[in-house]
C-alpha cells in the first residue's frame, strides 16, 4: 500500500515517563527536551497540573510556578514525544502472542520441569541370564533441549528374584552407559538395586530414583536392565511361580524421565 509522506514505523510505540527527586525548589531538568508546557502532562502528588498556569517547559527546562517541598511526589508524561522500539512494551505481551515453543530453557527459571515423558509396561519378562540383559519394551527417550540440562528419572518396578535359587539384580542405564550402580568391590557385582523373593506367588515392588547429566542436546534412551546371580530366574511384573489362580499376581512397572533446567 502507497503512504503520502513519511511511513509509518514498524514499531511499538510508548509515552515516556520521567520521575522526579523533589525539593524545595521551582526548576527541574527535564530528560527530554519538550517545545512548550503542552508537551508533558505533570503530576504533583497525583494530581495533574494545568499547563502553562501551573508550570512551563521550552526544551530540558521545566519551571513550576509554585516551589515543590521535599516530600512531594512528582512526574511527567512526555505526550509530545513517544519511545519506540522493534520491542513491545513490557507486560504487553500475551499467551497468544507467542509461538509454540519459542521460549527458550534459558528464559526460565532454575530448576523447571521442561518435559516429561513416562513408559509404562504391563507385560511380563523373565530371565535366567546372569549377564544383565535389557527388560524389553521397558525404555524410555527424551531429547534434552540444552547441554546444561538434567534428567530425573523416577522408576517404579514389580520385579523378583528366585526365592529358592537366585537373587535378580538389576541396572539402570542410559544408552550403554551404567548411571546408577554402587561403587566396585573385588568380585561383586555392581547394581542398582538386588531383590530375593519373599513369596514365590508375588513380585516384590521398588523404586530408583536418580538425577542424571547427560551434557547433551542428542536423544537419550534411559532402560533398566536384569540379571540373576545363580541358576535360577528372574522376573518382571510377575511371580516366580505365576500360576493361574488368585493367589498369584500380575503387576505394572513405570519409567519416567523429565527435563530439568539448569540451576
């Protein structure tokens, strides 16, 4: 569209305002240089003054009729002249206004959940490996959106060892990597958690916490992984028995990891 003269800017506009430290005198400075009274609108103790009766401005001076005290609250309005900026004002800017997910980690306060994503799994696995094997179908991926932010993972299992033969252990891991398992001692092995069952009809239920640093802004898969210690076997969401009857039960474990922001 064609414009008679100069273009309208393509930006925010906002009158500006100048407070004043006041004491027992008539002349003020003002910020910005103004052509008459008529360019500001004054405010003594809230109250708007009359222009040219009650004070003059010509360019950075302004000049009360009647001296301020100490005590009063004064300020101006420069009508004549508006701030503008490619930047809305401040609290101008809406929900609406927004794009979805414009907004930054480092726009948000310390230690904010940025996402979260969960897996459930209702189905069972067993194992007799004393080589810890991943629990299938039991992992979880998240995609952190800066390097400096952490992953809690909260984990809550049905699982079980082998009452008359062998305790089940397990890990968990991102990707490869062991994140949460005891330190080394000789020969024993490293877990994250060991479990012996208490009853052959039942599993038994834990949970692993752990605040994780990948460093990393890649895609990071965290899983828990099973071993058994001896000939014997372990199971996941299940008893070691796991008759059809009443007596036996089917549990459900859960995986969930959220994006912390840096604090």
């Amino acid at each position: 569209m064609a414009y008679i003269g100069t273009p309208p800017s393509n930006a925010f506009t906002a009158l500006l305002k100048q407070d004043f430290s006041t004491s027992a005198t008539t002349g003020y400075t003002l910020d910005h240089a103004v052509n008459n009274a008529n360019d500001i609108a004054l405010f003594i103790n809230f109250v708007r003054q009359e222009p040219t009766a009650a004070y003059s401005a010509s360019g950075t001076t302004l000049t009360l009729t009647s001296a301020t005290a100490s005590s009063d609250d004064m300020y101006c309005v420069y009508l004549g002249q508006a701030l503008q900026t490619v930047n809305p004002p401040n609290a101008s800017v809406g929900t609406s206004q927004l794009v979805d997910g414009s907004v930054t980690s480092a726009k948000l306060n310390a230690g904010k959940v940025l996402q979260v994503v969960s897996t459930t799994k209702t189905d069972t696995f067993t194992t007799t490996s004393t080589s810890f094997a991943d629990v299938t179908g039991f992992s979880v991926a998240i995609t952190p959106t800066a390097t400096s932010s952490k992953i809690l993972i909260l984990c809550t299992m049905n699982w079980s060892g082998d009452n008359a033969n062998a305790a089940a252990y397990c890990k968990l891991l991102r990707g490869s990597t062991d994140i949460f398992i005891g330190d080394a001692a000789g020969s024993r092995t490293r877990v994250s958690q060991a479990h012996i069952a208490a009853d052959d009809n039942v599993s038994g239920t834990t949970s692993l916490n752990f605040l994780d640093s990948p460093s990393s802004t890649s895609e990071q898969t965290y899983k828990v992984q099973m071993a058994v210690s001896a000939s014997g076997t372990g199971t996941f969401n299940r008893g070691r028995t796991d008759s059809d009857s009443s007596q036996h039960s089917r549990g459900a474990s859960t995986i969930t990891v959220m994006e912390i922001s840096a604090w």
